[in-house]
C-alpha cells in the first residue's frame, strides 16, 4: 500500500532521516514539479538538506512511503 504525507519543512530533518533509514521500502521526497528523491540515498538527503534552506522549493511537497510499518515509522512526522 502507497501513502502520502504533505512535507512539513519545521520537522527535525536529521532525526526524520534516521528514521527514513528503518524503513523497508523506499521513501520518496517529490516537489510539485514532478522531482523525486529516493530519500535512502546519500546524494538525495543531502539535495533535501539544501531544499530546506529555500522553503519555497519544498512548498506543496509531498512525501510517498511504501507498505504499513515504512507508514508507522514516519506517521509521526506528519500529525
């Protein structure tokens, strides 16, 4: 199962990618344009850090996890 969760650039960026890490599938960062950031790799959580920097480009973004323990994981980040 596919969920999706609007990103919120005030959530703890370092802490949420730790857990982004425990996850077993993959998550994605996806901006409205259509860009996608598999989030478990190295290059796109550091394109993410610098995304944050400019609240502009994460506005309306969204994030897409995978299956029902990636959702528990993350759920906590989006309430």
């Amino acid at each position: 199962m596919e969920y999706t969760f609007p990103f919120n650039n005030t959530i703890d960026l370092k802490e949420f990618l730790e857990d982004v890490k425990k996850c077993e599938n993959e998550v994605f960062f996806e901006s409205t344009e259509g860009d996608k950031l598999a989030l478990h790799s190295a290059l796109s959580q550091f394109i993410l850090y610098s995304i944050c920097n400019q609240p502009q480009l994460s506005a309306n973004a969204l994030i897409r996890c995978f299956g029902e323990h990636d959702r528990e994981i993350l759920l906590s980040y989006f309430e």
